[in-house]
C-alpha cells in the first residue's frame, strides 16, 4: 500500500500549487449556499413543509454543497486525458494496480478539498447561516458511514465511465450524461421527499441518492434506525455491484485496449 500512499500524498501536495483557486471555491460554495437558503426561506417561511423545517432545508444545503467536493466521479477526466496522450499505456505496464492508481490520485485531491475548502466553508456557513447538529449519536455514526459509501460509490461511477471511454475515446458526453443524472437523482438541490411518487420511486432505486439525499437525511435523523442501516446496507451491495461491473468491464478495456496496439 505504501506506493499509493505515495500517490495520494503526491496528488494532496501538487494542489498546493493552486492555493488561489481555494478563495474561489470559498466563494463559490457561500454563494452556492445563499442561493439556496434564500430559495428555502422563501418556499418553506417559519413553518413546516412535508414535516421540514427551515432550519433543516438550510443544513440539508449545507451538507450538500460541501459534499459535492468530496466526490470522486471527477476520475473519469484523468483517464479520458491519458487515453488522449497515449499515457495509459505506459500506466498499464507499471507493476501497479491502476484501479488504486486512480483512487489514490482522487483522494489526496479530495483530501486537499477536505481541508482547505470543505472545512473553511463549513465554518463559514455556520456561522453565517446556522448548523444544525446531528439529530443523534446513531445518526452521526451513520452520517460518517454514508459519506464513505458516497465516495466509493462517486468513484465506481466515474470509473465506470473511464472505462466506457475506451469504447468511445472521449469521455465528454457520457460525463456530461453521468452529471446530469446525478444532479437529478442523487437530491442534493432538491431532497427526495419533495418528488412526485414515481420519480421518487426512480430515485430511491437508483444509486445516485447516495451521492446526496442519504447522507444529509441521515444526519437529520429523517430515517429510522432500522431504515437507516438498511439503506447503508443497500449503499454496500450498490458498491459491490458497480465493483463487479468495473472489474468485467476492465478486463474488457485492456484487451481493447493492447488489440489496438496500446
């Protein structure tokens, strides 16, 4: 494990050569975070809506906004760029596992997000706008849990599409597809109880709920306990489904891959 520690320290520490962008991303994310409380003081008042109260839609937007920079489905950008440079095939041939490769590379980049944006903001937006706390301990727990199951299952995802590009040699339409998808279901602007049945039904059975709804309505205590650990289960066997399909499709893409010439 010690060469993709390497990786992903190597990836935190290259980030640093950006530190300008940090003010940027500060920004951006309090004006994400505005836009939204605004929108929600103005539907939901000082009362309820469908049992919800301001205070929640408002760390409900919270979370989400932060959370976005903690996905890793942005890998499939990486490997697009060495299928266009022809690098890939040098990465293929080095004694490691390219898989890892990239998730260490995506983590230390998300590392780098975790603390010099994610935690800023959020200190920002609590202070500007409020925070509520986990509803309970359990909840906290399971807060914790998800965003770990969102991760791995942002990365399954945008591997999924790295590896469809071998196919396509361009990954910009089925990224673009990938975010438009995510963006509807996974309920990061617009929590999943506000759906009309059947797109909830569609939602709820999709694993882009993980990447947003899950973990934010986990932290509020919207699921009971027996829910909440059955939903975490369901993120495990989405997680080892998509790890299965990533694995056919690998072994796939590499014999395309040397059957083209490399």
């Amino acid at each position: 494990m010690t060469p993709y520690i390497m990786f992903m320290t190597k990836s935190f520490t290259s980030q640093l050569a950006y530190r300008s962008d940090v003010w940027l991303r500060l920004l951006g994310n309090y004006f994400a975070i505005l836009i939204q409380v605004e929108i929600w003081r103005s539907v939901i008042g000082k009362g309820e809506s469908f049992g919800v109260t301001i205070d929640q839609m408002i760390t409900y937007s919270i979370i989400n906004t932060l959370l976005v920079a903690l996905l890793l489905h942005g890998v499939s950008g990486k490997v697009d760029g060495s299928l266009k440079s022809g690098s890939i095939a040098v990465e293929l041939i080095k004694p490691l596992s390219y898989p890892l490769y990239l998730l260490s590379d995506a983590l230390g980049q998300t590392l780098y997000k975790f603390v010099f944006t994610v935690i800023p903001s959020l200190l920002i937006a609590w202070l500007l706008f409020g925070m509520l706390p986990p509803a309970s301990t359990v909840s906290l727990i399971g807060f914790v849990a998800a965003l770990l199951i969102a991760m791995l299952i942002s990365f399954l995802l945008g591997y999924l599409v790295s590896l469809l590009a071998f196919w396509f040699m361009s990954h910009f339409a089925l990224s673009w597809t990938l975010g438009g998808l995510i963006t509807i279901f996974s309920g990061s602007f617009l929590p999943i109880w506000f759906y009309a049945p059947g797109w909830e039904f569609a939602a709820r059975m999709l694993p882009f709920q993980y990447l947003g709804y899950v973990p934010a309505a986990i932290y509020l205590g919207n699921m009971s306990q027996v829910m909440l650990w059955q939903t975490l289960l369901i993120g495990l066997a989405w997680i080892i489904a998509l790890l299965t399909i990533v694995q056919w499709l690998w072994s796939r893409a590499v014999r395309r891959l040397i059957v083209q010439g490399g």
